[in-house]
C-alpha cells in the first residue's frame, strides 16, 4: 500500500456547499496537504495536520506557492467541432448550416475522429478540464472513437451521440435506426470504466416528435445516464419552436411534455427561459449548462443568474466549443463574471469556482466522485500557478483575500495557468 500514496504540499482549495446560499462553502488551506491512495482522495488538509500522517517514505511534492483545486468540470462542449471554433457568422441557426454540418459530416471516418477526440483531451488538460459532457456528431463511430481516446488515458468522461432526425442535411440525418444505434453505445459504453453515456437529442427542431419520444423512452430505460441538449440559446431558435410545438407553453416545455426533464438532464444555454421554466428546471432536477463565451460570440444573449438563483435551479458552466471561443474553464468564468454584471448580478470568484467543481458534479449527480477533496473522491485535481505570466505575478503579489486572488485567475487566467493535471491520481499534463 506505500507504494500507492502520494502526498501534495500546494494551498488547496474545494468546497462542500454552494457559496451563493452558505456561508462557509469552501475549504482553503493556505500550506496544505493533499493525501492520495490508489488514485483517490486519502486526506485534504493542513500540511502542519496531515504530514505526521504520510507512511515513512512518502515525500510530498512540493507545489508551494501553487494553488490546487478539483479538475474542472465542462459540462458542454462539441468535440467535432474543434476545427471550426472561431468561424464567424451572424447568429446560431446561419453557423450551424454554414461551418458546423459540413464540419461534423467528417466524423464518418473514425480515423478523423480518433485523431480530433485526441487533440481536443491533450487540450481539456492543457486547460486543466478533467471532466466533460461532450457532444459527437451522428455517426456511432464518432463515439467510439471519442470513448476509446478517453478510455486509454483513463478520464472520466461523458459523451453520446447526436440524435437528429429533420431540419438538417441528408448526410447527418438518423434514418431510423438512431435511437436504436444509441442503446447500443449504451450498453457498450455506460459505466465501462470511467465512460459515461449521454443520449443526445441535438435539439428540438432537429428531432421529430416520433424521435423525441422513442429517446424518452431510451431515457426511461437507462435513468443512470445523462440526458444532454439545447434550449433557449437563440430568439430565432426559440421563434422557430414555437411554430413547431405551438401547443407547448414554452421551448423548456416541449421537453418536458416528452419526458426529457429528470436529475442527469443537461440544458445548454437556457438564455431566455421564464420563471416558469426555471421553477420546472429546478422542481425536475434538470441542471443548466451555461455557456457565456458562446453566447456571447454568437450574440445569443445573456444568462440569467439571479432568475436561475432565485428558482435554485442547479447551475453549471460550459465552454460550448466550438460555439464557445476558448477550451478554458479559467476564460468561461472572466465571460460570465461581464454577462452576470451587465445583467445587473454579481458572480464572485469563489462561486465561479465552486460551479466549474463541486457545483457541476451536483448538476451531474456525482457529488462524492468528482469535483472535490471529499475522502474517496477520485483524485481527478490540478495545479493552478499565480505567477504563471508576468501579469498575473505582478497582480497576485498583493492580494489582501482569497477573492481577490480567485478573481486574479478567472480573469486573467488560461492554459497558461495550469502548471499541472492530474486524474485518478496520474499526471495526465504537465506544462513545460
Ligand atoms: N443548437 C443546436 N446545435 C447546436 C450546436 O452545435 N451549437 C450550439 N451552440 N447550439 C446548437
Ligand atoms: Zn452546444
């Protein structure tokens, strides 16, 4: 058993509550200790407290001046799409038919697939993301090869395939077959190691209703998997619904009229849901995945979190690439700080913190595996640097509280910043 601890000395920060609605919500330990067995989470605590603890021999590695927190965890994103981030267009519906279809056309070729879904973890890393919910495209193979690349570096990822049936070209149509074809994935990959499987309506416009209720009763038959898709991203988009589904009160409510709203139900955007729906969202158990870079780029509009709070709607950030500009989950929380502030809100850092971590493994239902320093939690954590660049060292030279030096690294923080990866206790990347 010696051989399978290891011990960091960095200042560790996690949280067991959300800091919007408790007072004390995180843990910090300015010289602290974090204590691994066979790939999890022994102890987190002080170095003066734990280091009488460690088995003789075990050193620990010193990350002092470091700040190690949990993985980050991106609860949205399109692995196919990794190519065309950063394709300008005039708002959702003229990007999706001008770069993301012919884009997402390739992932027929599995070896185009593996060779992208390899990139796009290297990447995640980079960014210190050791978790995500990743959309592929239509094709099964797209989702073999995104849990194949996952499975061999042993991440804890969730991933599906596209479900999409009308509204799109022929070439990405499921002609029959697609919800079949995702049980399949299901039984091959749900909970095969660290793989989680996601079933995927792309969203409402593109699915007929025959598929929308063929994938509820998918859902219905596997209520361990995740449910992932968009809703209220775009006015056009909404507009557009609303003529398909003109009995449905609301976009959220063609949802959930099919069944589709349960805990492990991922909404990406929620932009312009009512109170209604943030009420459904919460009284469900769905969680939102907000995406601030992405709306943001594409001019969908502005998350409401103080709509969202007041509902105690479960929240969670997403980068949404290749919609989202940036792999960064540090660069997901500077935009949805200025989306929170020109809403009228505040996001502080802490809270930015707690959603790319804890508060994202509770939108998943996997609060105790990923997301904090709880004992028995998956030792899935990085190594943040404050004197990564110039700037930031000059900046977190003085910093007078914790806030102050969590807001230094959301704002002015990227890939940069994350001088090292860990998952199930191995370094996955390490900057040079
Ligand atoms: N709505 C339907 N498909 C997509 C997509 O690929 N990206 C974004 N941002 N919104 C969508
Ligand atoms: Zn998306």
């Amino acid at each position: 058993a010696l051989n399978n601890v290891q011990a960091y000395r960095a200042s560790l920060l996690h949280f067991h509550a959300d800091p919007a609605f408790h007072g004390e919500a995180h843990a910090w330990h300015e010289d602290g200790l974090l204590v691994v067995e066979d790939g999890r989470i022994k102890a987190a605590g002080d170095h003066a407290a734990l280091a009488s603890t460690l088995p003789a021999g075990v050193t620990p590695l010193d990350y002092r001046g470091q700040v190690i927190t949990p993985g980050f965890i991106d609860t949205h994103l399109h692995y196919p799409q990794t190519d065309m981030i950063a394709s300008p267009a005039p708002g959702l519906l003229p990007w999706l038919e001008t770069y993301t279809f012919p884009t997402e056309r390739r992932f027929d070729d599995p070896a185009h697939a593996r060779a992208t879904a390899e990139f796009f973890l290297d990447e995640l890393l980079r960014c210190g993301t050791t978790t995500a919910i990743v959309y592929c495209t239509v094709h099964p193979q797209s989702v073999d090869a995104f849990f194949e690349a996952s499975e061999a570096r042993n991440l804890r990822m969730v991933a599906g395939k596209v479900l999409m049936d009308r509204h799109c070209p022929d070439f990405l149509r499921d002609v029959q077959g697609g919800v079949g074809s995702s049980a399949d994935l299901i039984a091959k990959w749900h909970k095969r190691g660290r793989q989680l499987y996601a079933i995927t309506p792309r969203f409402a416009p593109t699915s007929t209703d025959a598929q929308l209720r063929a994938t509820a009763e998918l859902a219905q038959a596997w209520p361990d998997t995740f449910i992932q898709t968009h809703v209220s991203e775009n006015k056009d988009e909404c507009k557009w619904v609303g003529e398909l589904h003109p009995q449905a009160r609301s976009y959220l409510d063609v949802y959930e009229r099919f069944g589709l709203m349960r805990p492990r139900a991922l909404f990406g955007h929620c932009i312009w849901l009512d109170d209604e729906d943030f009420a459904r969202m919460a009284a469900t158990g769905s969680a939102a995945a907000v995406c601030p870079t992405s709306n943001l780029f594409l001019g969908s509009g502005l998350f409401d979190f103080e709509k969202a709070d007041g509902a105690r709607t479960l929240l969670s950030l997403g980068t949404d690439v290749g919609a989202g500009t940036s792999f960064s989950m540090l660069q997901t929380m500077n935009e949805a700080y200025k989306v929170a502030r020109l809403k009228g809100s505040y996001l502080p850092a802490v809270r930015m913190f707690y959603l790319a971590t804890l508060g994202a493994a509770r939108a998943m239902g996997l609060e105790g595996t990923i997301g904090s320093f709880a004992p028995g939690a998956e030792a899935d954590f990085i190594v943040l640097d404050p004197k990564s660049t110039p700037l930031l060292a000059r900046r977190t030279a003085h910093c007078d509280s914790l806030e102050e030096l969590l807001f230094a690294l959301a704002l002015l923080g990227d890939d940069r910043a994350v001088k090292a990866t860990y998952s199930a206790g191995r370094q996955v990347h390490a900057r040079a």
